[in-house]
C-alpha cells in the first residue's frame, strides 16, 4: 500500500509539471479513455495508479467485495478492462471515472455473490 500512495504522489506531482497533462481530464470516461490509450509514460502510470487506488479501496472499504480481480492479472490488464468498458458504451462519456470505475471492474472481475454482470 505504502508503494502505491508513494507512486500516486509522483504521478500527481509528475501531472502538475507537466502541461501536456494539465490538458487531459482524468474525471471523466471520455477523458480517461483519451488519456490511458495514449502512450506517453505519465498519463499511463496515471491510469493505472486510479485503476490501482480504486481496487485497493474496494477491498478496504466495504463489507462485502465488489471486485474479485483474480490473481496475476495485472494494473495494465485492469486499465484495458475499463477502457473497453467504455468503448462499449460511449454515452457514459461525460461520466466522472469513479461511476465508471463502479460499473466497470465489478463488470469485469465479479466476485461470486455480488450479483449479475452488467451488459
């Protein structure tokens, strides 16, 4: 956990000195797909330290799990799970990322008593 806010805070501090960045909008689904499909190193390891942060609260935060990623696949893995999510379904474009986030990765790594998938 300590690796991962460590990276966050790079990332974070990375982003502010970047203006390249400054010009992409994580918080949205549409801008979140423009950023983790580009291939530049910064908004990558952005991507997937959001993805990252998100799993890792799922596990710390509630009762029951929503997210069951099963082990060995990996934060890029993840990241391409919710883009493809989003490619799906492009009228959540406006959508802020955690309510993608939301959507997305119980969609792709349910946990066996949480439910349906969501088409």
């Amino acid at each position: 956990m300590t690796r991962f806010l460590i990276g966050a805070l790079i990332a974070a501090n990375m982003a502010g000195a970047s203006p390249a960045l400054a010009q992409n909008d994580f918080y949205t689904a549409k801008g979140f797909l423009t950023a983790c499909t580009d291939t530049e190193p910064t908004r990558q390891g952005i991507c997937a330290g959001i993805v990252a942060g998100f799993i890792a609260r799922d596990g710390m935060s509630h009762s029951t799990k929503a997210i069951c990623r099963p082990e060995g696949v990996t934060n890029a893995e993840s990241v391409s799970a919710v883009t493809r999510f989003i490619k799906a379904n492009p009228q959540l474009g406006a959508s802020r990322i955690g309510n993608i986030l939301f959507l997305a990765l119980p969609n792709a790594y349910p946990c066996p008593l949480a439910g349906k998938k969501i088409p």
